[in-house]
C-alpha cells in the first residue's frame, strides 16, 4: 500500500527547483541563491533529523528527549529573531520570543500528551517530538508576526503614543490599539488555516497520515486536535510576547523606552 | 492649585533650572531653536528623564503615577497628533457648544473627520481635548503658531480664562515677545541651558 520514494524521485522534484532557480536568475529576479540555500538546507537538516528520530524511537530516554526538545525551541526562537526588522537590546529578544515558545508549544504539547492522547510514557517520542515540531513550526510564525508588527508600529506611531500619554493615559491604554492590531497579524495565519481546512487545502499532517494508510476518519481526527492546539498555543504566545514587549517599550515613568530597541535591520 | 515649584531641574546638557509659579500665573518662555524649551516642557510632564524636584503644591511629581501626573501637568505639543477617524472619539466627555463657540468653532466642529483639520484647527481643538482633564498646569509648545491674529486672540483669552476659573498656571513658549509681553507677568528665555529673566 505505502509506496516508497527513491533517490530518484526525489532527484526528479529537485530539477524543479533548479529549474526555477535558472529562470528566476535568468529574470535577475534576485531569489535563486536564497532559494538553493535553503533548498539544501532542507534537505540536509531534514535527512539529519530522519537518522536522530530513528536512534531517538529507539532509545526513548528522557533526558535525551528533553535535549532535542530544547534544541529545537532554542532555533525557532532564533528564528523569531531573525524575522524581526528591530530587536530588543541584548538577551531580551531571545528571552521573550524562547519564553513565549516555551509556554506556546512545550507546556500545551505536554498537556496534550498527558491528557488527550495519553501516551505511554507520556514521552513517547513518536508522538512527543513530531507533535512538538508541529507546534513550534506553526506557533513561530504567529509570533515572529505579531512582535514585528507590534515593535514597528510602536515605532512608527510615536507621536500618537506619547501623544496618548499626554493626555493621561497609562502606558497599556496609550498602546492598546498597537497591541490589539499585532494580535491581529499574528493570529490571522491560523484563523485561516482553520477556515480553509478541508475545503481548500487538506493539511499537511492529515495528508501524511493517509499517504501512510491511515483510515481517513482517523486521519481528520488527528488533524482536528493539532489545529484546535497550534491556535490556542499560537494566541498564548502571541499574547505572552505582546505582553512583556509592550511593558519592556516603557519604563517604570511610563515613557517610551526606544533606547532600548537595536537600529533597524534589511 | 497654590504653587508649581521647580527645584535644581536638569536634563540633557540643560540646568539647573529653578522657577515658581503661583495660581493663574503665566509665565514666557522663549529661546532659539534647539535651545531646550521644548524639551524643558516634556521634563516637567515627565516624558522625559530628568534631575531635580518638581512640585506641585504638595505633590512631588516622582511619588504619583506619571499618567495621573500628565493629568495635572499638561503638555500641548507644537503638533498634535489624532489617530481616530473622527474629532469626537478624541474626547473623553461631550464638549459644550459654548467652549467651541469661544475658541471660534461651529458646533458640527465635533463630527469632522480629522483628515480635513488645519493645523490651527487641530492646536485648538487639541486645547480643549487637553483641558478635559481639568489640568493645574499647562504646559503651552508655540501653541498659536498656526493661528491668524483672530484666532490668537481666542486662544489667548480662552486660556487665561481657563486660569482663573480652574485657579491653574501655565508656562506659554513663544517667538512672539509682544504675545509674551501682552499675556505673561514673566518671561524668561533660555540660553546655554540656563534660564535668563527677561522681566
């Protein structure tokens, strides 16, 4: 039932690639670098993780679990970062955009096992790591949004801002529109994805499972789990990231903080 | 309010600055550009990091939440800024027909889109917008600007009889020393950081 792909076939998907590679370049289109970067990157980082899976199934130790499951909260808060055209000085980024990930993706995929799915041992890296991944994937994107979006329009809306606080407004009253929009952008990815699925695309894990002989019905369960906790974690962390940015935008006289943002990045 | 006191007032390379006001006080205050009177003026809302002690009657301004201090210690900035669509989503209360009259506006004045306000339009309806608060002091940045020489008029009128019915003080920027001369008991003007009495 479950037909194996080649190198071959893969081979056959990576011309593609190269092919759009040749024509953006040949448009001088600017993209085929970054495109080939990560085309390899994807690739390597994935086929790498195909071997750490197969020793992780087989091991299930905990601490070992635990290590990957850090790796790769600590790169998707990177990621965050990188996304961003203006950082929090020093550790703050990192700390707020790891922490958010933390509470996003860590604690509700350990609700989840425990609770919902009910795993044995909880941990079972089967469900434990793909579930994560998912999470993390998904959630990244929500808050890498809604930070930029908050730090930029703060910025770009000063005048309003402390024109807000002249009138006597505290500091979370002079943003709260601010706020309110960045919720918007970081959430509207998975509000979409949510209203979509099914009629529009089928999502990627559903589709994996079927591919692997999964009853459909099972399949669409699975599914529906995974989007009712990529949006609730999503909005978690968009919240929590919105929260300590807006109060780190401040300080304790309720002024704008600004010496506290690095200068803008391309 | 008594009195607004500033003590030993130090910010960027100005100060120390010291001054008193007394209830329905205006105060000039003038200086070349980049001198540090706006500046001075974000200091006293606490906008602005800052030394030194500044009162208001008992109030020392660091011991109060600073937004229930901007209430008190109104600043109305050289340019105002509106983020609604209209001019009434910026007031907290209904404004009377009798203080837009006074300041030189119809009353649909309110239903304006703020798209269509000239920026004399916006210094003054941002005045009434600030004085909502019911502030001790007002801090004026070239508040009239923008304004013809009606206008000015009444603004200027508006304001000091804001003073003596609320018993408030205000501290008034200008470039104009016949305006100073004609609406302030003081006027000082600001060199090197320092403030000179000019009378």
């Amino acid at each position: 039932m479950f037909i194996e792909l080649s190198a071959f076939d893969l081979s056959l998907a990576a011309i593609l690639v190269l092919a759009l590679g040749m024509l953006s370049g040949y448009m001088r289109l600017g993209i085929t670098k970054q495109l080939y970067i990560a085309a390899a990157r994807t690739t390597l980082q994935l086929l790498l993780i195909g071997l750490v899976l197969k020793t992780l199934f087989a091991s299930s130790s905990i601490a070992f679990i635990m290590l990957i499951a850090s790796i790769m909260i600590s790169v998707a808060g990177w990621e965050i970062l990188s996304r961003q055209q203006r950082k929090l000085k020093g550790w703050w980024g990192f700390g707020i955009s790891t922490g958010s990930l933390f509470v996003s993706s860590f604690l509700i995929t350990l609700l989840c096992l425990s609770v919902v799915i009910q795993a044995d041992p909880w941990y079972s890296p089967q469900y434990a790591i793909p579930l994560l991944g998912m999470l993390l994937g998904n959630t990244m994107t929500g808050i890498a949004l809604g930070m930029d979006r908050l730090i930029q329009n703060a910025w770009q809306q000063r005048p309003v801002i402390e024109q807000r606080l002249m009138l006597g407004q505290t500091a979370d009253e002079a943003v709260a529109d601010i706020r309110r929009e960045a919720m918007r952008a970081g959430m509207i990815p998975i509000i979409n994805s949510m209203a979509a699925a099914g009629l529009v695309s089928l999502p990627g894990m559903m589709t994996g499972q079927i591919l692997a002989g999964a009853a459909p019905v099972e399949a669409v369960k699975y599914q529906i789990l995974i989007m009712f906790m990529i949006s609730s974690g999503t909005g978690l962390g968009v919240i929590s990231v919105l929260w300590l940015i807006s109060k780190r935008l401040f300080d304790e006289r309720e002024r704008l903080c600004f010496k506290r943002l690095l200068k803008e990045n391309h | 309010m008594n009195s607004f006191s500033i003590e030993n007032l130090q910010f960027l390379h100005c100060g120390p600055i010291d001054l008193q006001l007394k209830a329905t006080e205006i105060i000039g205050l003038s200086g070349a550009s980049g001198s540090g009177k706006s500046r001075l003026l974000r200091a006293l809302a606490d906008l602005d990091e800052h030394k030194g002690i500044i009162q208001l009657d008992n109030i020392n301004q660091q011991t109060i939440a600073a937004h229930l201090w901007r209430q008190k210690v109104a600043l109305l900035s050289a340019e105002t800024s509106w983020w609604f669509d209209t001019v009434a989503e910026h007031f907290t209360k209904q404004e009377s027909a009798e203080n837009l009259t006074a300041l030189g506006f119809a009353g649909d004045s309110l239903h304006w889109s703020v798209a269509r306000m000239s920026s004399g339009e916006k210094q003054r309806l941002g005045l009434l917008r600030l004085l909502q608060n019911k502030p001790d002091v007002l801090l004026l940045d070239e508040p009239t600007a923008n304004l013809d020489k009606h206008n000015t008029c009444l603004f200027e009128n508006y304001v000091m009889d804001y003073l003596r019915n609320q018993s408030a003080c205000a501290i008034w920027v200008s470039h104009d020393h016949e305006q100073l001369q004609k609406i302030s008991q003081r006027e000082y003007k600001i060199e090197d950081g320092i403030l000179i009495n000019v009378y």
